[in-house]
C-alpha cells in the first residue's frame, strides 16, 4: 500500500531560475520539471548520506517494482484569502459532456494549460463539461466572464508569479572585457504581515511513496530541506532557488482525487519514459513530446538528449516510466540518471 505526501515549497522573498532547453538564460519557466526535481534531490542526498547511500537507492530505482518512490513535477499554488487553489495540468483530451461545436470559445480553452484542482476534479472526475462552462468560456473570450470558472481561480493561473529579466554582467578571466547580458527570474507573491513574512504563492509537488521508499522518507526529508537552504535552479550563486518545505499529509480533497475508482485513463504528473513501451501503449493515447537535456554541474559536459512524454499526456493504462541513462561520453566517474519515472491520475475522458 503506498503512502502519498503533498509538498510545498515556499520560495517567499527569494525568486529562482528555472531553464528549459530551447530557452536562453534570459527565459524562465515558472516551476521545476520531475526529472530536474529527483536529480537535484539525489544529488543533495548524496552530499548528505554519501555515495555509498545513494548508490543504494538508485540501485532501487533501476531493479525494483514499484519504485521507491514517485514524484510530479512541480506546479503553482496561490493562496486565495483562507482558500488554497492547486494548479493541475490540464489533461490532452477533453474531458465528458465537452461539445462538439466549440468554435466560440476553443481558444480560451486551449489557453487554460493549468486548472484549479475543483475544476479539474469535476471536468475530468466528475459530472464534467457544464453547459455554464461554455457559457463562461464565451464570455471570457469576449470580455471577462462571471462564473463559477472564474471563481475558482481558472483564469488567474498568471497571479500567482511575475517573470522579470534582470541585468547582469559577465567578466572575461583573460581580457577582463566585460559582457552585459539579461537573466529571467521568477518571483512567487508573498505579502509582509504581523507574523512576518508569508507565502501567498509557491509550487508543490505530489510524492507516492512504496512501502521501502516510507523507510526512507526521513532521510528523503532531510535531503529536500537541505536542497531548500541551498537553491534549486541556476543563479544560486545569486541566492535564487531558496524555499521553505511543508511536508503534508495529503488533504481529504486530494485523497479522493488519487483514489478514484471510476477512470477510463490515465493522465501524467510528470514526465514520463519507457523503452521499449508495452505493445499498444499508445493506442488511444494523447500526448506531447519534451525534450531533455542540460549539463553535468561537476565538470560542464552535456548529457544525452532525451524525449520524454509531457505532462498532462493521456494514457489508456497507468504509465510507469524507468531511469534513462543519460551519461555523456567520457564520463567514467559515475553513470548519470535522467528521471522517467512517472506519476499519473486516474480520469474520465470523452470517448
């Protein structure tokens, strides 16, 4: 029986840079990709237990069925008065009840990558599409609607962060000539009040722990909130990438959420890898493809691309996902792991 945890991580004052391949450095995405999130969390786990220990867990990773753990990837939460809104991906299929004749307001839906946690529940676990769904979509399209929709927070995904790009400058060791260039960095909203400072918005991801990985989750733990004091992300040398960790059991609301009974599909949470996939995998499937890359911090080499399947891709059955060897050629101090390993949700969708 597995165990799953909700963890938050609050960046409060600090803000953070998270590169995608594909984007230069003056770009930034607002959240940390599964595969980001387990690398920097072995590697800090290594540097905490040494590497002996994480030789051991990888060892897990790579024979034993289930895992010892899954993670999603990280995604936005903002506090809304009392009210916390979760952001989930929005799956890549529509979700029952969704109408054929669409045209008045499919690129408002296009643009919702991220939905509140109540309206993902009901669309794609519930009762679904409501007429007054479309109704409020139209009038978004046209204006800005008055609904349940908005309500919940459906169309202020963007409130919850501001992306600003900031002057730097780069000194050549040899010349000593200098090179302005611009960096993104990502600030979570926070407020000062009486008690101090306070996380209005921030990320959290979901963790589903097997039996071993539950005799783990100390040490795991100890590993995150160390990765927090050190940054996660690029710029840490600039103090960006800082959190807090909230270590949560998982909320009545989410645990229905996990344990739905009724799915047809299933959704990622994560990235997700498999060679070779089970036949007839992709059957019925629907799903977007992520290139992974980046480099090896110890000595600047870049590791093997790799392709991943997305978030929010749909699957008739329940993705597992494996480590991918991603160890460059010329590397011979130890191998290097890319995270495919997935976490997915249970739906319905429309048939």
């Amino acid at each position: 029986m597995s165990v799953w945890k909700l963890v938050k991580l609050n960046f409060g004052r600090s803000s953070a840079h998270f590169g995608e391949v594909g984007i230069g450095i003056e770009e930034t995405s607002e959240r940390v990709r599964s595969d980001s999130l387990f690398s920097a969390w072995v590697s800090i786990y290594a540097r905490l237990f040494g590497s002996h220990s994480v030789e051991i867990l990888l060892q897990r990773f790579l024979h034993q069925s289930p895992p010892p753990l899954r993670i999603s990837s990280t995604f936005i939460y903002r506090q809304d008065n009392e009210h916390t809104i979760y952001y989930l991906p929005r799956p890549l299929k529509f979700p029952i009840n969704y109408p054929e004749y669409d045209l008045e307001f499919f690129k408002t839906y296009k643009k919702l990558n991220y939905l509140p946690l109540e309206v993902w529940q009901r669309w794609y676990q519930g009762e679904g599409f409501r007429d007054s769904d479309a109704q409020e979509l139209i009038a978004e399209t046209k204006g800005k609607s008055y609904g349940h929709l908005r309500q919940a927070g459906t169309f202020d995904y963007k409130k919850a962060f501001a992306i600003e790009q900031f002057p730097k400058i780069a000194v050549d060791r040899i010349t000593r000539t200098t090179n302005l260039y611009h960096t993104g960095f990502v600030q979570f909203h926070w407020e000062q009040n009486g008690h101090g400072l306070k996380s209005v918005s921030g990320l959290y991801f979901l963790l589903q722990l097997s039996p071993e990985g539950e005799k783990l989750a100390d040490k795991l733990q100890a590993a995150l909130h160390l990765l927090g004091e050190e940054g996660i992300g690029g710029e840490r040398s600039s103090g960006a990438g800082r959190f807090q960790v909230e270590w949560l059991e998982l909320p009545e609301n989410w645990q229905k959420l996990v344990n739905f009974a009724a799915g047809t599909h299933h959704t990622s949470m994560s990235l997700f890898w498999e060679s070779p996939l089970p036949d007839g995998f992709l059957d019925d499937a629907s799903y977007e493809i992520q290139e992974r890359g980046g480099w090896i911090a110890e000595n600047q080499l870049r590791r093997q691309m790799v392709r991943m399947f997305s978030e929010g891709s749909v699957f008739r059955s329940a993705p597992q996902g494996k480590l991918v060897d991603v160890t460059p050629q010329g590397f011979n101090k130890h191998r290097i792991y890319r995270s495919g390993i997935s976490l997915s949700l249970p739906i319905k969708v429309k048939l």
